[in-house]
C-alpha cells in the first residue's frame, strides 16, 4: 500500500509542485540545497509541528502516540487483494442495479433515518 500511495497521482504532483520550486530534484526526488534551507528555516521558526521534524517521540503520551508508534505494518500483498476486491465489487455493482436502485431487491439495510413521530 505504502509503494501504491507514493505513486499515486496526488503524491506524484505534490512532487512535481515541489521539484517546480527546486525544493526537490526532478527525478529522483532528493532534496535540494534550498529545500534543505527552507526545512531548517521552518524548524528554526517553529512555524510546523514538532513531529514533523521529530517523528512520534515528541507527540505527548496518549492514544495519539500509541496509535503512531503501535502501528502494525500492513501484510505483503494485502494491498493489491484489497484492489482486486474492489475492482470485482464495482463490476458486480454495475450489472446488478438493485444495490443501487433502492429495488425490491429485499434484505436491504437502512441508515435510520426514517420519520418518526415521537416527542421531544
């Protein structure tokens, strides 16, 4: 998932706006010398939070923290099991209108938000 994110078309402009300033190189993705100057700058400044420039050690005790630094990494191959089901999910949803339709398909969930008359 991590190797899909990074080369998902959102993370690839923000690298592209970035190499456009020349904070970072156009290939390879390094940081310039003026990239490395605008960091320091912005840590000098304290105009960023701590961890980004720390990393989980500096975000204060609490479910915040234990959620970071527990984090389990995600299987091998999970990622792309998940793709695949998704894919399969959209083609079952496409040639059965009834998931959509609100149909007599039957055995249909509801979100609660029906009329109820009752008083405050």
């Amino acid at each position: 998932m991590h190797a899909d994110l990074q080369r998902s078309p959102e993370v690839e402009e923000i690298g592209r706006r970035l190499a456009a300033w020349g904070l970072l190189t156009g290939s390879r993705r390094r940081m310039t010398r003026l990239g490395r100057r605008r960091l320091q700058a912005a840590e000098q400044e304290g105009s960023l939070p701590a961890y980004v420039f720390g990393g989980p050690v500096v975000l204060p005790d609490g479910p915040v923290r234990r959620g970071v630094v527990g984090a389990q990494p995600i299987p091998s191959g999970l990622g792309r099991a998940l793709v695949r089901m998704g894919k399969a999910l959209d083609r079952d949803s496409d040639s059965d209108s009834t998931w959509d339709s609100g149909g007599d398909a039957g055995g249909g969930f509801s979100c609660g938000g029906g009329g109820g008359g009752g008083s405050d």
